[in-house]
C-alpha cells in the first residue's frame, strides 16, 4: 500500500488506470471542527473524462483529524488530471476546501471495463448503516438492562440480593449510600458507633459538621471580643496619650500608652478607665515593646 499525503498545489498521483486499493491519500482536516463544530466530511472526484464528480468512500481517523481515501480501479479508470475536493456538512453550513489535482498514468490494459464509482460509495454507504444499526441495537439493549437493574432485576427477572450481579445494580448502590449516609450522620457506619480516633468516622458528615461549628464558634468568640475593643475605644476621645507613671494618668476619658517601668503596668500597653481603675487594654502596636520614650511614641502616633 502507497500512502501519500494530499498538499495544495501538488498533483497528487493515484496510480496507473486499474489499479485497485494500491495507494492511499491521506488529507489533514485538524482544526475543522474546532473551527465549524460537528459535522460529516465528504470526498468529491472528478476523472479527466467526467463532465460531474461524484462521491468517495472515504474514512475518518478523528483522533488524528486525518481523511483517508483508499484508491479504487473505479477511481483510475481513465488516464489524464482529475480534480478533488473535501466538503464539510455542518447542519445548513457547507465548507468546502481548496482543490486538488490528481493524476492516473496509462495502462496497457486501459480499454477494460471498470466499476461504476457510484457503486463503490453506495457499498460504503450500505457498510455504514449496518454497522450504525447494529450498535443501535446494543444500545437499546444495555438501555434495557440499566433500566431493569435498576429495580433489582436483570433481562426481565428479579435478582437475589446474594447474587453477585445485584450489587452491579444502582439499587443496590443508592440503597447502600442511603445506609451509610443516614449512619455516618450520627456517628456509625452499618450501624455501629465509630470512636472518634478511627479515620472513618473523620469521614462522615457528624465530623465536619460539628467542626464547622466549632470554627464559627472561635469565628463568633474573636468578632466579639473585637467588638468589645471598639465599643471601649469609642467611649474615649482624642488621640491616645502618654505617660511614664500611673499618677500621670489622670484624665479618665482618654486612652493612654503606658512606657514606664512600675510594678503593674506593662510598658508598651494601652489603658482605658473603666469607671473604676485603669484597665489594661493589651499591646498598642507591635512596635510598642520597643519604645522607651514618649517622644518615640509621639512620633508613631502623630507622624
């Protein structure tokens, strides 16, 4: 077998007059569908001595987007340039590709009588519909068997539950994930409790789902302890102050980071009063540990 690769503006030889399945043209299409979508491809020929093309058997390698054309003595019955051309059938849309030139060299035995090119496509054709009937038919079938195991039967009869295609069914799979679903809701699986250790009961929705909880508790927790922060800062005015001992706080509406050094206080800390006594607040910043004068917390303040 002769394999040649059709290109534009290349004349592309078929053979001799009746040779017959000696040569193969191959036809690159990649791209084709991307570009225009799903749709049939269709070869046309005309031989030197035809006043109309007609149809080619052709075959399609759709994973490698290429058209093969094997060459019949139908195809080389006459010597001289014939032309070819690949139409594309998408729905109403037909895209159609450039011409090809082909070539069939002389024969001695070129007066024969050669087969009618239609009759060629009309065989691939009758080839195509029992092969699209027959796996019609075996989709109807496993249609039927699907629908049957369904409900626990096969081919019409009911099926055991001891017997092994049963649990090949979606009876019994939906069944069994009902089963396992209901359980591992509260901690069990085929109805026995699972420690909170083992790795299944990790797995369940009882887990994840007193997790989730757990999270949005610490979620609620953090928010509102951040609210509190911001419902006493908003109770005082100004800007925070400073101050290197306690005595020199003495304005009971404002904020003050400490930067002295006594006993009960931590330097670097900001106070609020809380109608009582000066309530430490935590650390003002994360610079605060490190300044040691009022000027430097001036600075980071009012800068």
């Amino acid at each position: 077998m002769r394999y040649i690769t059709a290109q534009e503006g290349v004349v592309i030889p078929l053979g001799r007059q009746g040779e017959n399945e000696v040569t193969t043209i191959k036809f690159d299409v990649s791209g084709w569908a991307e570009e225009y979508g799903d749709g049939a491809f269709e070869l046309l020929h005309e031989r030197c001595m035809d006043s109309a093309p007609y149809a080619c058997p052709i075959s399609v390698d759709t994973a490698n987007e290429v058209i093969e054309w094997v060459v019949r003595n139908s195809d080389t019955a006459y010597k001289g340039r014939g032309t070819a051309q690949l139409v594309y059938i998408v729905n109403a849309s037909v895209a159609k590709s450039v011409l090809y030139y082909t070539s069939t060299l002389a024969s001695i035995d070129a007066d024969m009588e050669f087969p009618d090119p239609y009759e060629d496509w009309l065989v691939q054709m009758h080839e195509d519909a029992e092969y699209v009937r027959e796996h019609y038919e075996g989709a109807l079938e496993a249609q039927e068997n699907a629908e049957a195991w369904a409900v626990g039967q096969r081919s019409g009869e009911d099926v055991s539950e001891d017997d092994a295609t049963y649990h090949n069914n979606s009876k019994w799979y939906s069944a069994l994930a009902a089963e396992n679903g209901e359980a591992w809701a509260v901690g069990q699986r085929n109805g026995v409790d699972v420690e909170s250790s083992a790795a299944e009961y990790h797995n369940n929705s009882k887990w994840y789902a007193q997790q989730s909880a757990a999270s949005a508790q610490e979620s609620y927790d953090s928010a509102d302890l951040s609210r509190q922060y911001m419902l006493q800062a908003s109770e005082f005015v100004g800007s925070p102050l400073t101050a290197t001992t306690k005595s020199a706080m003495t304005d009971t509406t404002r904020v003050y980071v400490y930067v002295g050094s006594e006993s009960g206080m931590t330097s670097g800390h900001w106070y609020y009063h809380n109608g009582t006594a000066w309530t430490d607040g935590g650390v003002y910043n994360s610079v605060a540990d490190d300044i040691a004068t009022t000027t430097d917390i001036d600075n980071l303040l009012y800068s």
